[in-house]
C-alpha cells in the first residue's frame, strides 16, 4: 500500500508539473540525507541513513486565472537500516487539491485532499467544499467526502475513523466588531475494532462516533479589545467537549495583554481516538488551562514577553512561568532570542509517578541566526533541568549548529550537526545534509 | 408527517441562499494576494500600512499583527480568517506543521530556521511524557485522529 502511495505521488506530481509551468508557479523542494546510530547496550546496532524528498508546488492563475493547483508530500527511501517501519520506503500526498476562488464574495471551491479548518471543525478529507460571504454580514460553508486515513492502529484494519464525513459553518459579521459562528460535522459510524482492550473502550462508552456542534465567537467593541473563542458539544456522549477563550487587551500599540480560558472534557473531547481514549481515564475526566501573556514591542526590533499558565487536573495541578525576548538587528539578517520558563508540576504528572518524584524542570534557551545573501547559519542550545533525576539523569539538552549555501539564488546547500544528552541517550548525536530548491514565479506576497 | 417538517425549512433555506446570490456581486471580496512582499523572518504589523477603518463586515487588519500572542495563539483566527491567511501565505506554509502525517519534526527539517516558532525542539521524548498528562487536550489538538502514527508505535 505505502509503495502504491509513494508511486501515485510521484506521477501525480510528475504530471502536475507540465500545468504547472504554464502558471504563475512556486515550487519547494527540500532533500534531506539524515544520519544516525543506535547503539544500544542490549540492542543489535544500527545505522540510519533516510533520505526524504519533500516537495511542494503551488501553481496559481491557471485556466481563467482564478483556478490554482496545490500539491504537497514526501518520499522516503532508507538507504541504511529501516528507521521507522516495517517499509524500507514511504510516503504521503498530504495534500493535493484544486481551488477556484471568486472575485466577490471571498467564495471559493475546493476538491481533492485538504484539510478544513473552519470554527470547531478540524478535518483532512478527500472530497469538496465550498464557501462564501453572504449579503448582510452573512456567510456560508460546507463540505462532503471521505476521511483521510492516515495512521494505523497496531492490531487493527482501521484508524477509528469513519468511511464519509460532511458538515459546514454558518456564521454572521456585524461592522467589523462581531462574527458569531456556529459549525457541526457529522461522520458515519465509527468501524468496529477487533483487538479487545478496543472493545471494551467502546462497550463502555469512551470511544464513539465522530459527531459535533458548537458556536465560535469574536468580538471587538473597541480596537483596545478582542475576545474570540469557541465552545464545541459532543452529540454522542451529550456533553460540552471544550471551551477554548481568549481575551486581547491593547492599551499601548506596542503592547498586547492577553488572558486565556480553556476547558476539556476528555471523554467527550477524545471519543473518536482509540490511542487518547485509552489514557483519559488514568488522568480523569475534566481539565482547566487558565493563563496569560503580556507581549511588547520595545521597539522594531525588540520583543519582549513574559507569560503564565496555570494547569489544574483532578489528579493534580501544575504551573508554567517563563519570559521570552527576540532581538533582530542589521536590517533583519541577524536574528536572536533567549528565553526561561520554569514548569513546578507535582508527582502526579511524573514520567514514573511516586511520593518521591516530580515532573518539575526549568527550561532554558538561546540561538542566533544570520540569514545573508550568499550563506545562512545558526546555532540553538537547549537544556531541561530536571528538579528531580529521570532515569538517572538530571538534564536532557541539546546544541543543534546548521551552515548553508547558497549555489545560486534558488539552490542552497545546508548540513546541520546537533549533539545531546538525555534520559534515553547517554549520547545523541545527529546529522543531516539539507538541498533546498526554492522557484516562486508567483506574483504572490511574501510565503514565509 | 415528518417529512415535511424537514422539507419546508430546507426549501425555505435554500431559498435564502439562492435570494442572497442573486446579489452576491455587491459583496466584497479580499484581493488574491498582498501587493507587497514581506519580508520573511519578521514579526509583520499590519498598522505600520493599515489603519483600523473597517471595510464592511471586515475586521480590523490590526487584529492580526503578528504579535507572539498572535503566532502563539494563531488557531483562533485560522479556523475564522484562513481566506485572510492565504493573501500573503501560501498554503504550503500552514502543511509545514499541519499535514496530518509527517516524516520528521519541523524544527528538523527547517533545523536553519531557530527564529520559527516550531513545536517539540530538543529533547521532547522525554518531555512529552509530562507534558502529555498535565495538558493531553493540547497534544490531541494536532495527534488526535490523525498525524499520529509515530505516537501509536508506543502507545498501543
């Protein structure tokens, strides 16, 4: 099947190319050779030698100008021991759609494989969907097709989802300062599963069908302020799966005080995932995430944030407290950042949960990048500080060091070395080489 | 009797929308791309060019500055403004991180972008660990029910 895949995505992206260069086209293509050793006291050594191809190509104004192409994926071939599965190559079309897009209206058409992110609905499918605003601060949405089945439950001939999937959004703008949206999806029925620690998570009620509703909202009565969430109600379990609200102060141009609530409840929220479902009931059913995050400007070149996150679980709560600051200079090609964050979370949330363990750390990190013309480089440390020993080691930290070429304005060559210690490896080190091909012919804005 | 309980609404719907595209020329659209290129690496402000008059049912484009509250929280306006996203983003930016299957960390493959607020650098094997019971709603936000393959090898 992987090998089927991996050669329908390269005839695809091979026939694709002659539309392609007839269009205003961007075309990325990144090669990576990796190179790793596990050599594992106990475990038969290894070597890893992956090569993968990523290509990505976005040809725009085809046809009457207003169609575009999108094509997305990857193709690994091992060229050293497997280094993930039982396929010594594989590959995704990740995405692979077409697009007609409206000069009024923001209207639009897609069919192929995408992914929908609209109010409470996040989905890849391969199918169609379509939108448009509405006369009166009114718009619409809605799509249809098959879920994309992308990962394979061990034991199983399914992933847990449903064969079709269709659902849409309606929502209404109000001058600039209210949307409100409410957004449901349905999915046929969930398949059956055969192994029986699955059975059993669906005879009691924790894993289902894939079938929601929920309501978004923003609102800005002054430019100082912003509040914008969403709410989304498992129909199956018959409860609320998440809150998820923010709230955005601006008192100063330069600076945004933000306030954060966010609710789960983890039966309704992870009912269609065999692998989530299977670990909520160690953790119980509901969670809180409470925070905030003061950002400013100091000046263009200067950002300087600090930032609070409070957990609280029945089986415990925890704490995230840290600052960041990025500091870019010489018209933007030297680009900096340091930041600390300290997690005090309690023994209930340890690797190895004791009385006499902890999941506490301390976080600490710092790169440096200079990005010019004809060569680009950069170096990024970090380390986590154990408060307590995890397999015996007190820290886990890595310094990771890349340096590239530019052969010509669209060809750069780059290698990247990173070497570590951590409580899996007493030495992690790892190295890639990375071909980059970047063609943009498009009249487009900036990509990146 | 049923029956035409649900066709009624759905008639009278459908009527909605075909009234309303009768004059869905007068409804403004945003323009396919952003006249200028922007410079990447850069924490864009919208108000350095835009001032906050709304056009119509349009936001403020001051909302979407990319502050670090804005990138870090970026889902809000994803999953309301993606038409919005698109002028100056291609979508190629957005399947960096969310493909729904991927190969290897972002921070990896783009391992000479440091600047790039992407998920899981360093040792995260470790990490997840902890961090996958005090807040797994965050997790299942992107492995839920997809892009979870690498998860499954463990977690059976």
């Amino acid at each position: 099947m992987k090998k089927t895949v991996s050669c329908l995505l390269s005839a695809v992206l091979l026939l694709a190319l002659p539309a392609a260069v007839l269009a205003e086209t961007s075309i990325e293509s990144t090669t990576i050779f990796r190179f790793f050793q596990d050599s594992r006291t106990g475990f038969p050594q290894k070597n890893f030698v992956p090569a993968t191809q990523f290509l990505s190509i976005d040809a725009d104004k085809l046809a009457d100008g207003n169609l575009s192409l999108h094509l997305y994926g990857w193709g690994r071939l091992d060229l050293g021991d497997k280094s993930f599965n039982n396929d010594q190559a594989d590959g995704n079309l990740t995405h692979g759609y077409l697009k007609y897009r409206f000069n009024q209206a923001n209207a639009q058409i897609r069919a192929g494989r995408f992914i929908i992110n609209e109010g409470i609905i996040n989905e890849k499918i391969d199918g169609v969907s379509a939108r448009t605003d509405l006369p009166l601060g009114f718009g619409i949405s809605a799509f249809g097709g098959a879920n994309v089945h992308s990962a394979h439950i061990p034991n199983e001939n399914t992933d847990g989802k449903g064969d079709a999937i269709y659902g849409g959004r309606l929502h209404y703008r109000y001058r600039g300062m209210l949307e409100l949206g409410v957004s449901g999806l349905y999915e046929t029925a969930a398949p059956a599963l055969g192994r029986l620690s699955n059975q059993i998570l669906a005879r009691e009620g924790k894993f289902g069908n894939h079938r929601l509703v929920g309501g978004d909202v923003w609102l800005a009565p002054l430019n100082m302020l912003e509040l914008m969430g969403h709410t989304s109600y498992n129909t199956e379990t018959r409860s609320v799966a998440d809150h998820s609200y923010q709230l955005n102060l601006k008192p100063l141009k330069q600076l945004v005080l933000t306030g954060e609530f966010n609710e789960y409840r983890d039966r309704s929220n992870f009912l269609t995932s065999v692998m989530f479902s299977s670990m909520y009931s160690a953790l119980r059913d509901m969670s809180r995430v409470k925070g905030g995050i003061a950002s400013y400007a100091i000046n263009s070149q200067i950002d300087l944030s600090a930032d609070y996150r409070h957990y609280t679980r029945e089986i415990g709560n925890a704490d995230r407290t840290g600052t960041d600051l990025r500091y870019r200079f010489m018209d933007n090609s030297i680009r900096t950042g340091a930041g600390y964050h300290y997690l005090r979370a309690g023994s209930a949330f340890a690797v190895t949960p004791s009385s006499a363990s902890s999941a506490s750390y301390h976080e600490l990190r710092g790169f440096i990048m200079r990005d010019d013309t004809s060569y680009f480089a950069s170096a990024d440390a970090i380390i986590f500080v154990f408060d307590k020993k995890i397999s015996d080691k007190q820290s886990a930290w890595e310094v990771a060091t890349s340096v590239g070429y530019r052969l010509t304005p669209l060809l750069a060559l780059s290698g990247d070395i990173s070497y570590g210690q951590n409580p899996q490896f007493t030495d992690d080190l790892k190295g890639l080489l990375r071909l980059t091909y970047n063609l943009n012919l498009s009249s487009k804005g900036g990509a990146r | 009797m049923k029956r035409p309980v649900v066709i009624f609404p759905a008639l009278a719907g459908l009527l909605l929308v075909l009234a309303a595209c009768a004059s869905m020329k007068s409804v403004p659209g945003l323009p396919e791309s952003h006249s200028e290129t922007l410079a990447p690496g850069q924490q864009i402000n919208c108000s350095e060019c835009h001032n906050d008059q709304n056009k119509g049912a349009m936001k403020s484009l001051t909302s979407f500055s990319h502050t670090k509250v804005f990138v870090k929280n970026h889902r809000y306006y994803a999953s309301t403004d993606d038409r919005l996203c698109s002028v100056c983003h291609r979508p190629s930016f957005c399947a960096d991180c969310h493909t729904g299957q991927v190969e290897m960390k972002p921070s990896v493959k783009y391992g000479y972008r440091p600047d790039r607020e992407l998920p899981h650098r360093g040792n995260f094997m470790t990490l997840h660990k902890i961090e996958g019971k005090i807040d797994p709603a965050g997790c299942y936000r992107c492995h839920g029910r997809a892009n979870n393959e690498r998860c499954v090898a463990c977690h059976r």
